[in-house]
C-alpha cells in the first residue's frame, strides 16, 4: 500500500479552507510526513491518518512548511510516544529546525534527531528511499522523492511444474534468482521461469519552487506528482517574483516527465474558494487534479493498472 494524503493545500498561510504545507505518505505500515505547517496534529486527526509518524522531511524553511513542529511533538508526547522521531531538513537547516523544535520548552518523553538531507542525496529504507533533488526557490529548499526499488519478476508456477520443479522452497529460490538442481540433475534457471524485474512505485513533492529540469528529472515516469500551483497565469509574473508556479506551469512540467498522475496543490489564499480556476489552466496542458485538505490518493504499480484496463 502507498497512500498520499493531502493535509494542508494553502499557501503562506491557512484559510477557513485550507491548512498551509503537510503531506502524510503512508507505506506497508509506516508512515513519512512531507512539510509540517502550523495546525498539522489538528489536520492528522481531522483526516485519520494517526500519529505513527516515522520520519519527517521539511522541503524549505519557510514558516508555512515547517512551523507545525512543536506542535506535533508536544502532541505525540503527550500520547506517550517513546520511540526516537528523525527530523530531516536540506542543507544548512539543522540550527533552525533544532530551535523550532525546542519552542515552548516543554521537555518532550522521546528523542528526537535532526538531520540533514542536501538535495542529491537520499535516505535509505527497506524496498524503498526518499531522496532530495534542487529546486528553485530558496537556499537549501529541496523537492522530495519516494521512490520504490525494483520488483522481483512474474513467477511463473505453469512452466516451473512442467519443468519439473516440486512446490514449496525450490519456488522460492527459482523467484530470488537462484538456480535450482533437480533430483534427476537437470537445472532449472530462474531465467526459465521468471520474467523481468518490474518497476515499483515513485511518488514525488515539488516542494516550492519555480518549474524547473531538476523536478522534470525527479519526476520522470512517476507515478504521482504533487506539483505546487500557487497563482494563475494571470499572477505569472508574481509567480516568477516569488519562485513560486503557475498551475499552466506544474502542468507543463508533468507533461514533460511524463508523469501518470498529477496533482496540484499549495494555492494561494485569494483562490481558496476558486481553486477550479488553476485547475481548467492545468487542463489546457493535461489532466490534472486539484488538491482539497483530506485529500487522499492510493498509489497502484504501473503493470497492475495496465492489467485492470486490459
């Protein structure tokens, strides 16, 4: 399972709404946040994602991305979390974060590390690592990338019992990529029964920034892009004053990728009751989606889709 939620959709600051910047990830029983704007505890309990967060990845420090921390924590110890949190923020973050952590002076029950993650570099999880890439907009700000590592090939059991191979751990070991000796000494290669490795999940966070090649490279082939979309063409040139895109733009930069699904999110407040707008302008490049708070998208692999529409 890899599931997106959406917590917040607005940008700089929330509105009746909308919440500013969070994303929870949700993988095989873990859970990531991406951004931590103020009010995000009251956005995880709003939406039922829980508070089993593993790690947190802040994009940029911009209040709106990253002000929610000492909030979160202090909830989490008073529900009596206890295991270590890992805070992860781009190059030159770790002063700031550590200080907004320690707002408030409330001693929290579990540790907390910070770290830093520049843009280039990634951290590594079982199957699977997030990774930051650069973006343009402000010192140190990164995008962030979940990406799945390869997946064993199609096993197949018809022609692995035609070949003579018994069932139980010489299937197994034929699916690792072992070769197998039967009983009567002809070898069976995994090559004989198992397909290609198939790809496993991308999903990638723009984070703020103007659309630029490095989210292109970040994003190509993904299979969901959460792409900023904070003015409307008519506000291009604010966008390109505060290194922020257009929703035309995010569009344009999923077509390039060649992403499967786009989504566009982090609206300016003056379209908080008319994101419909940066939508139809999304539109005019390709389909798109536009993000409400709660917002909630199950990631599928790319052959699996292929089978249903087939």
């Amino acid at each position: 399972m890899l599931r997106i939620t959406v917590l917040g959709t607005s940008s700089s600051r929330p509105t009746v709404r909308r919440n500013v910047s969070s994303v929870a990830v949700q993988r095989e029983g873990e859970m990531f946040l991406f951004d931590c704007g103020e009010g995000t505890q009251r956005q995880m309990m709003r939406f039922g994602v829980g508070f089993g967060v593993r790690e947190i990845f802040i994009s940029h420090l911009h209040a709106d991305h990253y002000l929610g921390l000492p909030g979160l924590l202090r909830t989490m110890s008073l529900q009596g979390r206890e295991d270590e949190l890992v805070v992860w923020g781009g190059a030159g973050t770790e002063a700031t974060l550590r200080s907004a952590i320690e707002l408030g002076g409330d001693r929290l029950q579990f540790p907390v590390a910070v770290r830093e993650l520049p843009a280039g570099e990634a951290a590594r999880y079982g199957g699977f690592e997030i990774r930051a890439f650069p973006v343009e907009h402000t010192p140190g700000s990164v995008g962030l990338a979940l990406v799945e590592d390869d997946r064993l090939g199609r096993f197949n059991v018809r022609k692995a019992r035609e070949l003579g191979v018994a069932e139980g751990p010489d299937f197994g070991r034929l699916h690792r990529g072992e070769d197998v000796r039967l009983e009567s000494g002809t070898v069976v290669t995994a090559e004989d029964v198992v397909g290609p490795t198939r790809p496993g999940r991308t999903f990638v966070f723009s984070g703020d920034t103007r659309p630029c090649e490095s989210t292109v490279e970040a994003a190509r082939g993904a299979d969901l892009l959460l792409h900023e979309a904070t003015f409307s063409e008519e506000e291009r040139a604010r966008a390109r004053e505060t290194r922020h895109s257009t929703a035309r733009e995010a569009a344009s930069v999923a077509r390039e990728a060649g992403v499967r699904k786009l989504v566009i999110t982090h609206f300016s407040a003056r379209y908080s009751e008319q994101a419909y707008r940066l939508l139809k302008e999304a539109e005019t490049v390709r389909p798109a989606v536009a993000a409400e708070d709660g917002l909630s998208v199950e990631v599928p692999f790319a052959d699996e889709m292929a089978g249903s529409s087939g």
